[in-house]
C-alpha cells in the first residue's frame, strides 16, 4: 500500500523539474534535502541510482561554492563574515588540526556546516585537502542522512492506515530527524567550549 499525496504528485510530475529542485534545495540546505529526496525515493517519486549520483554531485558543487565563497567573496560582505565568525569559530582549531574530520563532524551539524565551508575558504585550506575531505565525508553522510530518510519511509508500514498522506508521513520524518541533529549539535558546542577551557 503506497502513501497518497496532498501535493508532492504535482511537484514530482515532471522528473527532470523534481531533480531540478532537489538539487538545488541540496546546495543552499542539505540536510532536509538529502532527508526528503531519499523519503521520496523509498516511496517510488524517484530513482534510487539516478538521486545516489544527483545528491552527490549536487551537494559536492554545492560545498566547493560555499568553500570559494570565504576564500575569495566574503571580505566584500562583512555583516556575513561576522556572522559566520560567530558560528564557525569554536570549530577553528578543528579546522586547522584536522580539516576532514572537521568536514565529517559538521555535516551532521544542521546549520553550522555551511558556516564551517565559508571559514574553511577564509583560513585558506588546501583546496586538494579540502577535495580529499570532501570525497571522505559525502559518503558517510549520504548513507547516514540519506539512509535515515530512506528507511524512515519504510518504517511507516505499520502507521499508513493512520498517516494517509506522504507529506504527514515526511513531516513527522524530519521532526525526528531534525529533533536529533539539534540534541547533537548542542553536545559539540559543549565539547568545544570544554575543549577551550582546558587549553
């Protein structure tokens, strides 16, 4: 038994339009992108090799952008540059010592990583570092995120009597999902912040 839907049919009527969307929502906000592209894909919107390929080359262009963005742009914009200086710098260090497990770490931060792209471009990170970090994290975080939205479609079975609708079903998806990556976001603020006082 497939979920109905309100208003998803419409937007998923036309595949190149749908990928066209997903993959520019991947760009400019990741998490609940990656999250609703693979919930879509479980409930048979999409194609699961077609969105694998979309999602990571969407959101690799994506970060390489936000990367350039601090290493070339950010100086003409300085009410940005202060901001991402409020919410990158606790991971500076982390940046310096060890970019890709920083890159890693923040792709489950929801929004802190794009600030952490901006910062890394600011402190001049190697590019091919950056590229090689970059090649280690998308797949951890595309199975992790990606998987998590996937299943979570799966695992209404049992509920789909009650939630009818693919977009109650997502939206109870994300809450969880996103219920989570706060809960870890605030224990890597206070892991930093300990880290700080110690040294």
């Amino acid at each position: 038994m497939k979920l109905h839907s309100l208003f998803l049919f419409y937007l998923t009527a036309s595949r190149p339009l749908g990928y066209t969307l997903i993959g520019l929502a991947l760009i400019f906000e990741g998490d609940g992108a990656l999250f609703t592209s693979a919930f879509l894909t479980a409930g048979g919107f999409f194609d699961i090799g077609d969105m694998i390929i979309l999602v990571f080359f969407s959101v690799f262009f994506g970060d390489l952008m936000w990367y350039f963005i601090g290493r070339k742009y950010i100086s003409r914009f300085p009410k940005i540059a202060r901001a991402v200086d409020k919410f990158a710098r606790p991971f500076d260090r982390r940046i310096s010592d060890n970019p890709i497990r920083t890159l890693i770490i923040t792709k489950f931060l929801y929004g802190a990583h794009h600030s952490v792209l901006i910062r890394m471009g600011m402190n001049k990170i190697d590019l091919k570092k950056f590229i090689k970090g970059e090649f280690i994290a998308l797949p951890i975080w595309i199975f992790i995120v990606g998987g998590m939205g996937y299943f979570s479609e799966k695992t209404l079975l049992p509920a789909r009597h009650y939630l009818k609708f693919a977009e109650i079903s997502l939206l109870f998806g994300l809450l969880g999902f996103f219920g989570l990556e706060y809960f870890l976001h605030r224990l890597s603020l206070r892991e930093s912040q300990k880290n700080d006082v110690i040294s």
